[in-house]
C-alpha cells in the first residue's frame, strides 16, 4: 500500500534537526580536528552542537514617502524659482 501524496513531508531535508548521526558527528569532530583516527572509539563520541542553518532573506517591502513629500516622476521637470 502506497502512502497518499497529501501525507509526504516535503520538508524532510530542510528543517534543522537536533541530532546527528554516527557519521555526521564524526565528520564535524575532523573538521574541528577533535578527531584523531586510531585512538578513538567509534562509541562514546563527545557531543557536538548541529550545524545552524539560516533561514533565507525575505525580500523587504518598498518604504513608501510620507505624503507631504512626495518623489519627483524622472519625465516632469522640476520646479525652479
């Protein structure tokens, strides 16, 4: 029996997740060089804070002029004195 498309997590990969596996740990622990091969063991790994991903930038919506002072158009000459 298949699993209906409504009930699929899209999201799966994206969201951060609090635990790390086996290898992912033992993957940042080299990167940090915390990790040295041969004299430790695959059990007891230290613990190792998940990678923070940040979220994308949500574009920023346009600020608008306060009414009494409203933007020249580029096509209207201004006024001069």
């Amino acid at each position: 029996m298949s699993l209906h498309k409504s009930l699929k997590r899209k999201d799966t990969l994206v969201r951060r997740r609090n635990v790390l596996s086996r290898g992912e740990r033992i993957q940042r622990l080299k990167e940090d060089e915390r990790w040295e091969e041969g004299k430790a063991s695959v059990f007891g790994l230290p613990k190792v804070k998940p990678q923070v991903i940040a979220a994308p930038a949500r574009p920023r919506k346009e600020e608008k002029a306060p009414e009494g002072e409203a933007e020249p158009s580029e096509g209207a000459p201004e006024a001069q004195d």
